[in-house]
C-alpha cells in the first residue's frame, strides 16, 4: 500500500537521526485548562467534557517543532468545535503528552492518559518511538488518526493511523513482517512531466539507505534510470552529489534525508548549476516555511514538489479547506500535518456523534470499525481499514500534487486529488 509507505517517505529522515541521537524527556501537559466546578453526580453525568488525548514528541532528538503540526491542527479543530457547543452539548477536555521522544516517555504518556486520565480516545498521535502502542491496544482505546512513522497502525487492532491499512493487524507488522508501498508518485512525474531518470540521495546510514533502496526499487519498476547518492552523515559533500547528478541529467531528485539536509542540497545544486524538472518532497516538508528554509536555493526552490493522500492546505476554494484555514490563521506559520491533525480531530468527532447516549470507547471503536471509507469532508483521501489475508500485488492509489511558486506557496498541480489514481505494483520492504 503506498499510503503505509509515505509513512516511510515522510519520516526516513527522522528516523536515520534516531540512530544517534539520545533519549529526550517527558513534559506531561494540559490543555484548554482550568479544573471543572463541583457538581451533582446527575449534573455532572450530562455535562463532564468528553476526555481525549493527544501524544506528541513535542521535545524530541531531531528537534522541538518536527512532531508538534498534528497536535497543533487537531488542537485547533477541538478548540473551534468547543466554540460552536462541542459535542452534543458537551466540550471537548483534551489533555496533551509529550513523550520525550523515548520509548520510556511513550510508555509513561500511554499510562498517564489511558489509564489515569481515562482519556475515550488518543488523537493525531504523532511520535518518534511508539513503544506504548500494544498497551493502547490492549486497553482497546481508539487512537485516531496518527501519523504512522513507525509500523504499529499496520500492526495492532484499535489503531487507525491517518492513511488507513489493510493489513491484518494482529500483532505483527503488515504480512508476515512486511509492509508493501505503491509506485504512484513515480508514475506521475514518468506520465505527468516525462521522467525518465531519477537520482536517490541519501546518507551512509541504515534506515537513510534502507529508505533510500525502497525508493530505488520503485523507480525502477516503473522502469527509471536511476542514480544513486549516498554522502556521508557527519560531514556530507552535498556537491559533489549535486554535481553528480547534473552530469548524469537526472530529471528527478528523490532523497532519504532530514529537512536540513535537503536545503544543503538544494543550495549545492544551485551552486553547481543543476537543473532538474522536480526535486520531490514529501508531506511532512509541505509547509509555508519553505521560503525561509530554501532562502538560499531560489532555482531548487522553484522545482520543489510534494506529494501525498491530503488536499493541499493551500486549496481555500474547498470549504473543508476554507474552515481549517480560518481556525488557524493565528498560527505563524501553515502546513500539510497541521490539516492532518485538524482531519483526526474531525475524524474523532464524527465517531463521536454516533454513540447513542454516553460517549464511550466502545462506541467510538464501532465507529472506526465501520468498513466505510473517511475523507473528513473531502480534506483526504478515502482512507479505509480492511483486514486482507495477503497483500494486493497491485492497487487503484490515487495522490495529492502540489509545487511551490514564490508569491503564491504550495500550487496544486493535478485538479482534484481523487482523479489523479494508477493502478500500480504493490513492492514489499521491512519496516
């Protein structure tokens, strides 16, 4: 399923820093504050707030702002649905964790809002290690909508990561241990602009390369020359990559390397002159940043790309898009995770307003366990969860395509999402 590998894609960066970085620290939080009043037992039956959690590296090894736009997004959907009444009358309590980045930190905020605060479900979850995910299974509490960067959406029950599964989820990653992506994003840029050679950046390290070899794989299938880059990761020669791949006339770039990192290279191509139809991102850098990031690379700049399974936050012409838009215009800055958080919220929300009576993780859990595709009022793709016994050798994806122009940001590239689709080969990789 290619939506399980833009987890990959959007996160090989991150998790080739954790190979070196150290353990960070838990700051458990609160959000939307102030204790309740005293009341009457029948008082407080029907007016208590409905409780959810929202578990975020918000301090982590690869730094304080790479995990916090989901809680951000979903933060601001539930504090503009507590503006119009919330849920059936009842406001949305949400109580916030941050996990430290370690798989201790994780464990400890799983424990603190499962089973202390009794939270009914955990929200846009977004996390560097997510050790605590059997446990927030076991406890058969609905986590709704994560980011899956590692592989437990694809691997527990009662887990509903934001790009959806088919996996059996039970108990061990995807099929048999392996995870299967798409090569969509490849078919596009060979259909769409005529691609026909790729070059993969990445750096001398494992889960860097790892990635790195995926994509590889499926540029190939979809019949690329590829060239291949690997620089060193304390003290990489951007250069002498860039300058590798303007001799070869790469039409792509595709890489496997943290945000800092690809502005590097994006100034080495400039530097050395390469030129190259898209230098391709991935959703967690689709953000209204990028001038400032890329300050220094105007010509990379103008040939950066992203793909994924959302609708571009940029797209105010959809109403969907307008609503998220006017509840965060006080954020400084805007981007593609922060709509995925906003989608979770509204995710929960709707589960929420199906229960029949008391708002219970049963309830919620019947919701999401429905069969029916989601696409949160058309800010996503259909995102399904169905258990296959094997995986599908080929898949109907569709994708989300935007390019950023100075002056306007993050122009959408393809019309409507849902008519940009290939049925293409389904490639297996280890998570």
């Amino acid at each position: 399923m290619r939506r399980r590998a833009r987890a990959a894609e959007a996160l090989a960066a991150i998790l080739a820093l954790t190979a070196v970085a150290g353990c960070g620290s838990r700051l458990p939080e609160s959000d939307f504050g102030s204790g309740r009043s005293p009341r009457t037992p029948s008082a407080a039956a029907a007016a208590d707030p409905i409780r959810v959690g929202i578990l975020t590296s918000a301090t982590s090894p690869v730094g304080g702002a790479t995990f916090t736009d989901t809680r951000d997004g979903a933060q601001a959907y539930f504090r503009n649905l507590n503006a119009k009444g919330g849920i059936q009358g009842r406001r949305v309590e949400v109580h916030l964790c941050d996990d430290g980045g370690s798989g201790v930190g994780n464990n400890e905020c799983v424990h603190e809002l499962v089973d202390e605060q009794k939270v009914v479900a955990l929200v846009a979850t977004t996390t560097l290690d997510y050790a605590g995910a059997a446990r927030v299974s076991r406890a058969r509490v609905p986590d709704i909508g994560g980011q899956p960067i590692g592989a437990a959406y694809d691997t527990y029950p009662h887990l509903y990561g934001i790009y959806g599964s088919l996996a059996p989820r039970d108990g061990t990653p995807g099929w048999g241990g392996e995870l299967y992506g798409g090569t969509e994003v490849y078919r596009y840029f060979k259909k769409e602009k005529g691609a026909r050679t790729a070059a993969v950046v990445s750096y001398n390290q494992a889960a860097s390369a790892g990635y790195a070899r995926l994509v590889t794989r499926g540029l190939k299938a979809e019949g690329y020359q590829v060239i291949t880059e690997q620089v060193d990761f304390a003290l990489p020669n951007f250069r002498a990559a860039a300058a590798d791949l303007k001799d070869q006339g790469a039409d792509l770039v595709f890489d496997a390397i943290d945000a800092h990192g690809n502005a590097q290279l994006c100034e080495a191509m400039d530097q050395v002159g390469a030129r190259v139809t898209a230098k391709v991102t991935n959703v967690q850098n689709w953000t209204s940043s990028v001038a400032a990031d890329y300050q220094d690379a105007p010509h990379c700049r103008d040939s950066l790309w992203a793909t994924g399974a959302s609708r571009n936050y940029e797209d105010t012409g959809h109403p969907a898009v307008r609503a998220f838009r006017a509840a965060t215009k006080g954020l400084e800055t805007h981007s593609q995770w922060q709509l995925e958080g906003w989608a979770a919220a509204m995710w929960f929300t709707d589960a929420a307003r199906s229960c029949e009576g008391a708002v219970t993780r049963v309830c919620v859990g019947r919701f999401m366990e429905r069969g029916a595709p989601y696409t949160a009022d058309g800010l996503l793709l259909p995102v399904t969860y169905r258990a296959l016994d094997a995986p599908p050798k080929h898949r109907r994806t569709c994708l989300s395509v935007a390019r950023w122009t100075d002056g306007r940001g993050w122009v959408t590239q393809n019309g409507d999402m849902k008519e940009t689709c290939f049925d293409v080969p389904q490639l297996a990789y280890q998570p």
